[in-house]
C-alpha cells in the first residue's frame, strides 16, 4: 500500500538524528574561514545512544571539542495522534505521530570553548527551525514535501539534572530540542492481520470433533 503524503517509514527515528546531526556538521565546515577561527576546532558531531551517554566503563566521552546529539525521550503528538493523512482513503489507519525530545550537548576543555559552541549552535537552531525534504537522509522515506519542526524544549534544572544523574558523569552544558512532528506509515510491516473472529467445532461429549 503506497504511503500518505508525509508520511515516513519505520526508520524515521532514526533518520530524523542523522539528519540533524549531518545538518550541525555541514553548517560548520560550510562557515567562511574568519568565522570559523572564531570557534574550537571541533572535532566530531555525533548521535548517540544511551550507552555512549552512560558513565563507567561503558560510557564513551568523544575527542573534545565535540557535539553530541541523544535521544532520551519519544512522545506521541497529541495533536495528530489519531489524524489520517490528507488525501488518504478512510480505511487508511492514521500514521504514528511522534515528538523527539533530543539533547544537545557541547563537550570541550575550557568555558570558553564551550559557550562559543553551544551559541553557535543555538543560533543555528534558532534561525533554522525546521528540516526539509532536502535536509532529511533518505533512509526515512521522506515525501518531497515533508517538514520537520524543531523547538527548544523547556527543561527544569531538576528534570535535566535527573538526566545527568542517570548517565552516572559529572553534568556538560547541553540545552534540549523537540523534533516535531514525525508520522510513521501505520500500515508498513504489519506482520499480520488482527484476528476479529474465530471459528470453533463442538461435538458430543467424548466425541471428538
């Protein structure tokens, strides 16, 4: 069944990160030289995964200076939850609409170095607010009209610091994002049917049926 328009399919999570993270990336190398020299020397941009952002042995702290994008929590968006797709048939199931709540996080050596990244990349947020079909890799399947809203998410000290206290690391200057809204086909890899009714055989009693 052929998809809605704007409609992704099921690596769209996934495409929505790598998209952001390579947008950050190019915007940077793409800065004329005199910019540029007014910023740490970054040397990674990043997406990454619990793992990594956990502490210990298993965390991973990338080469400073460093810009990390993580995951840490998927909502469903109360607005279109229950919203077909426009021009879908209306036996069409309505599409998983999803909010990502990301966190970016700027890593380097000295305050310096660490406040001119993150400004920088606040900036381009702020003047930037939205991923567009070209913005976007195309693992997800993106229609070539599709628009990905991107906000700063409003955080308490304490709900951010319950994050960082998880991850078991000493806290890094990070500022939240939403990525909104992210519509999944429904209908793409169903495995099966739901069962709405079943057939049943009765005999006499002791006799098989």
């Amino acid at each position: 069944m052929p998809k809605g328009e704007g409609v992704a399919n099921l690596f769209a999570i996934h495409s929505i990160g790598e998209s952001l993270v390579s947008y950050l990336r190019h915007a940077y190398e793409a800065l004329p030289g005199e910019q540029r020299a007014k910023l740490p020397n970054v040397q990674s941009f990043s997406l990454f995964s619990s793992k990594e952002m956990g502490g210990g042995p298993n965390g991973s702290d990338p080469i400073r200076p460093a810009l990390t994008l993580y995951l840490y929590r998927v909502t469903m968006n109360e607005h279109l939850r229950n919203q077909p797709v426009p021009g879908g048939s209306a036996a069409t199931r309505p599409p998983l609409a999803l909010d990502l709540h990301y966190l970016l996080t700027v890593w380097a050596e000295d305050a310096k170095d660490e406040h001119r990244l993150l400004g920088w990349a606040m900036n381009l947020l702020h003047t930037h607010q939205t991923l567009s079909a070209s913005d976007l890799n195309e693992d997800g399947g993106w229609g070539t009209g599709e628009m990905v809203q991107l906000i700063p998410a409003e955080l308490s000290n304490e709900d951010l610091m319950r994050i960082w206290d998880t991850f078991q690391r000493p806290y890094t200057l990070s500022v939240s994002y939403i990525a909104r809204v992210i519509r999944i086909d429904a209908e793409e890899g169903a495995a099966a049917r739901p069962v709405v009714a079943r057939r049943l055989s009765f005999g006499a009693r002791g006799e098989a049926p």
